[in-house]
C-alpha cells in the first residue's frame, strides 16, 4: 500500500494549492481545464499499480491450481466442465477408445439396467479403485485397468455422482477423464427415442 500512501499525500498536497489558488479570470478557464486533466493523468499514474493489484490478486488466486495447457484450442469451459453429450457418448463407445465407468450403486445396475459396455465402480471405489494395480483391478472389474493417459468417462443416474468421480479421477492425474452429465437418465429417454422412430 506505499503507492497509494504517497499517492494520497501528494493528492492532499495538490488540493490544498488548489483551495489557495485565485479563482480563474476571463480566458482562463482554459489553462485550468488543461492543468486540471493533467493533475488527473499524473494521478492515475499514480495509483494505477495498487489499482492494478487490487483487481487482480482476488482474481489469480481463484485461478490458482488450474492447469490449462499452453496451445490448446479448447475454450476456458470446455477445459474445466470436461462434459460428454449423449451423441459424443455413441460415438466414443462405438470407436472402443474409452472406458465408460458407471459409478451408480450396483443394485441400481441390476434393478434398472446400464449403458452398454459400461463397468461398474461403485463412487465410493473410484479413488481407491484407480490406485489399484492392473491384476488386482482385473480380478474385481473383469477389465484391463486404465492408465492416466487413457480416455474415461464417468456416468451415473443424472451427473452428480459421475461429476464426482470426475474430480477424484482428476486429482489422480487421470487428464484424459470426462464425464457424462445425461447419465442414465438421459440415455434411456434418448434410446427410447431412437428406437420409437426406428420402429
């Protein structure tokens, strides 16, 4: 706070000769607009930096942590949402370049059905469950365990459980995970739909 320390005795200074000063006779007027848009400019010189610091310090800390890579086309949301529609969905399962891990309880599996493809990891298993190593992981899941560069997205009933995991998946440095924000909910209306104009 020097800046604006200094800033503010100066201004003080300046105002006081101000208060001393005649008042400004015909065709002076002038020379005061122009005095006074200088005294203007020199103080918001002035205190430009502590401005500057005020604004942005609350600002650099709420960014603070997040990594956006340098180079990357990808708008701000994209980056930090990391969500799936239900189309990106299809056509991801449909290339087998992901792991879609459902992350809904497995009596809901079993009482309402799943995705396709789909392996079930109960949420409060993911973090545990993404440490594993490979063999102990296969003998659980009965799938080949993810590395950190493979493609995961994470669905549940209707996107907070699977928001979740995508956070967990995340922190452990899984960068390539997403998550399908529809979940269940969404792929059966959709699937319905589809097979209704199929029909």
């Amino acid at each position: 706070m020097r800046h604006c320390s200094s800033a503010g005795g100066w201004l003080e200074g300046a105002l006081q000769q101000t208060r001393r000063a005649p008042r400004p006779g015909p065709g002076e007027e002038e020379a005061v607009s122009s005095a006074t848009r200088e005294l203007a400019m020199v103080l918001f010189r002035q205190l430009l930096p502590t401005v500057r610091s005020a604004v942005l310090r609350p600002v650099e800390a709420g960014l603070y942590g997040l990594k956006i890579r340098k180079g990357s086309s990808h708008n701000f949301c994209t980056t930090v949402l990391k969500e799936v529609t239900y189309k990106e969905l299809k056509n991801m399962l449909n290339s087998k370049k992901i792991m879609l891990i459902d992350v809904r309880e497995t009596w809901e599996i079993l009482e309402y059905g799943k995705i396709p493809g789909s392996v079930n990891i109960p949420l409060d298993e993911v973090g545990e469950a993404l440490q594993m190593n490979p063999r102990d992981f296969k003998e659980k899941y009965s799938e080949a365990k993810p590395s950190k560069s493979d493609s995961l997205v994470f669905s549940c009933l209707a996107g907070v459980r699977s928001k979740k995991a995508l956070d967990t998946a995340l922190s452990l440095g899984f960068k390539s995970a997403q998550h399908y924000a529809g979940g269940w909910k969404e792929w059966v209306t959709y699937e319905f739909s589809e097979k209704k104009q199929g029909n």
